[in-house]
C-alpha cells in the first residue's frame, strides 16, 4: 500500500472562502493541499453563476481587501467591467457588487493557486476523516481513481454545507427552515419594455392551479413574473425545502431547479413577444443559501452583527444587509449608517475541536446574521484569515487556534493585503 501524503494544511472546497485560505497559507511556505469536488474553482461565482461578488466596502471606505479582492479586481479589469468608486456611498448596496466574466475569473484562479505551490485536486472529495487531538488528521480522499488517503496537521472546511465538519464529528445545527436555493439563468429572445406583464400575471393564478407554474418559479413573494421577465431571469426563482448538504439533497435540489426554469420557459414562450424565448445560458449548478453551521467557540447573533460588534479575536470585516429569504419574500435589513460589524475567529473553530478551521457560510451563527455574512467578500474574507491562522500553527507546531499570536496572524494576513479590525484600547 502506497504510504500516506501528509500536508500542512488541507483545504477542502474551492470557492470564495477556500481559494483565499490555501493560497494565504501556500504563501507563507505552508505545504498545502486543496481538494474541490468539481472540475472548476470558485464556487458560488463561477459554478453557480452568481458572477457579481460583493461586499467590499462599506460608508465610503474599502473594508475587505486581500486575496480575494485581487482576484476579482483582475478579473474585472481583464473583461472590462468597470469597478465601483468605494469613495461614493452607494444608495443600494447591490450598486457596488462587481459584475464578472465567471470563466476568466476560473483562469484567474487556477493560475494563482498554482503559482502559491498549493497543491490542487479538482473532482475530488473527502470520504473519512479521524483524527485526535494533538495528532495529524489521517483523511481518505475520493476521486476518479478510487480511494488516496493523506495527513495533514491542520484541516480548512470551506465547503460551505460543514461537509468536512461533519465527517470529522463536530457538533453541527441544522435550521427548522431553510433559505430556498436559485438556479441562475439567461433568458433571450424579447425586449422586456414591449411585453404585456400585467397580463402575463393575471394568467398565473389558473397556471399555479394547473401545475403549469409552481409559486416558487415565481420567487420574491410568489405573485408575479415582473423581476424575472425585466431581469432576463438571473437570480428570480426559487428552489424551496430542498436541503442541500450532502448528495441526495444536491441531487434532488439540481434537478427541481431545471424542472422549474423549463417550466417557466415553457409558460412564457406562449406569450405575446416571446414566442422567440429561449436560454442563452445557464449555471451548472443551484446556487444554496443555507444548509447547515457548525457549533462555534462562539457565535455570531443578528444583534452583534447589526451593532457592528467589535470581536476582540475578530479577523475581518463583514459588510452586507440581512438578507434572508423565505417562501413569503425576503426579510431585508439595512445597517445603520457607519456599522461595520466584523467576524471573530472563534465563530471560526468547532466546539471542542483543536487544528480545525471553518470559513465561509457554515461558521457559527444565528440565522439572521448568517443570511448577511454568507455573502462572496465576506468569505474570501474569512477563508483568507483562517489560512493565515492555520498557517501560523502548522509551521510553529501549534495545536490550537487560539494560541496563535494575534500579531503573528495578522502580520500574516496584512502581508497579503488583506485588512483586519483593530480592537478598543
């Protein structure tokens, strides 16, 4: 049997908290292995399709910066989209997220994963995980080949559903209801300023009794095809009471999705205008807002996020409206002027858990601040911080998270650009 590859660090999940995680900690002379369950990284942004990641600023000022700025700010400029001025306040905030080409943005970071040295395996996935404290996690991975098994010190979950959490045992919390997922899409083939809406919306309550149209199809409420038919589709429908943590949810979830885009499809082609209807694009995979959190050292509740609570341990900043959407609309909240709230490390460690980190989505806490810090600049944000820390301690034989120097990791983190809160006093 070929002997186990053993690593620093082991990132698993290639997205916007992943990338930034393996390539802080590849940087700072870390040996690093990221594995990404699909053939392409950047998750949210280039698989899911929700190719305007946002937010980096906040009242004027640039709060998040780093890797995962650099990535997009090139990514901008290689195809010509223009950047926000962060000088301006914006009257929405949806006004300063960043519009992207999501195929350059996918070479972008290929090349700068590889260059960092951080060793890459795309369509690979984690099958076990043991491991005690003290000792280096012995983890077998899977892909196309069949079973690889390695170690690795420290281990990174940034798959945003605790995948890599759960399969090392730590305690996890799973919400009453979720958050409906999206499957982002382009319609062409209409000029939406010649099409009827208000009647096109007053044939949707026989179509919803027929079952031609589900009232999720409709998203944002459930009345009206207006947003989707004036967006060209993009982020309009919703894919309800699907969890999607683990296969059989993604499963059940992919496939719901495209049976309500063609059904929405198949509606509208038969209206006035858009006999010529017809998908331009597609994401090859439903975006999921929510599934499951680890339980943290601490956690993040929608008050300290709506104050702009300033952690003490606090690694980034965060900046987003709650943003929580359900069967009934959305519940959106805006911060007071000036609120910047931040993320602490220990929202960032499992419970009980030594030489493992969380970034991204499924860190610890409540539903209503999780619905603002899930957001694309928050975790690069994130994922860049807990790379830096994991870094810190595999090189210097650290065990635990919170024995990292705060000076060390932030040195760490500011060297590649990135921006960390200052406490009081």
């Amino acid at each position: 049997m070929t002997p186990p590859t053993t690593y620093d660090l082991l990132v698993c999940g290639g997205g916007p908290a992943g990338v930034p995680a393996a390539i802080q900690a590849a940087r700072q002379g870390a040996n690093v292995l990221l594995v990404e369950k699909s053939g392409m990284l950047g998750g949210t942004t280039t698989l899911n399709g929700v190719a305007f990641p946002g937010l980096f600023d906040a009242w004027g000022k640039q709060i998040i910066s780093g890797i995962g700025w650099e990535l997009v700010r090139q990514a901008a400029e290689d195809s010509g989209s223009p950047l926000p001025d962060f000088s301006e306040v914006a009257e929405r905030h949806w006004q300063h997220q960043i519009r992207l080409c999501p195929t350059t943005l996918a070479m972008l970071i290929d090349e700068a994963v590889l260059e960092s040295g951080c060793e890459l395996q795309l369509h690979t996935m984690v099958a076990s995980v043991s491991g005690s404290d003290g000792e280096d996690w012995q983890v077998q991975l899977c892909g196309k080949d069949g079973l690889q098994s390695v170690s690795a010190k420290w281990l990174i979950d940034c798959t945003g559903d605790a995948n890599l959490s759960a399969l090392a045992g730590c305690e996890l919390l799973l919400p009453p209801e979720l958050q409906p997922g999206t499957l982002m899409f382009k319609l062409e083939g209409y000029q939406s300023a010649e099409i009827d809406i208000p009647a096109i919306d007053a044939l949707i309550p026989e179509a919803l009794r027929s079952g031609e149209l589900h009232s999720s199809d409709l998203g944002w409420g459930g009345k009206s095809l207006a947003h989707l038919i004036h967006s060209y589709g993009q982020n309009s429908i919703h894919i309800p009471k699907v969890n999607a943590m683990d296969s059989r949810g993604k499963t059940e979830i992919e496939l719901t999705a495209r049976k309500a885009v063609i059904r929405v499809v198949r509606f509208l082609k038969k209206q006035p205008g858009m006999e010529n209807l017809k998908i331009s694009c597609c994401a090859s995979e439903c975006g999921i807002r929510e599934t499951r959190t680890i339980v943290g050292e601490t956690s993040v509740s929608v008050d300290d996020y709506m104050s702009g609570r300033l952690w003490d341990d606090a690694v980034c900043y965060s900046y987003y409206p709650i943003d929580l959407h359900t069967d009934e609309g959305l519940d959106y909240r805006v911060l007071d002027a000036g609120t910047v709230p931040t993320l602490p490390l220990s929202a960032m460690i499992p419970k009980g858990r030594k030489q493992f980190l969380v970034a991204g989505r499924c860190i610890s806490g409540d539903r209503l601040a999780n619905s603002a810090f899930r957001v694309q600049g928050s975790c690069m944000a994130m994922g860049q911080a807990v790379g830096a820390v994991a870094a810190c301690a595999a090189l210097s034989g650290i065990h635990d998270a919170t024995n990292v120097p705060r000076a060390e990791w932030k040195s760490a983190i500011e060297s590649q650009g990135g921006i960390v809160p200052e406490p009081k006093g």
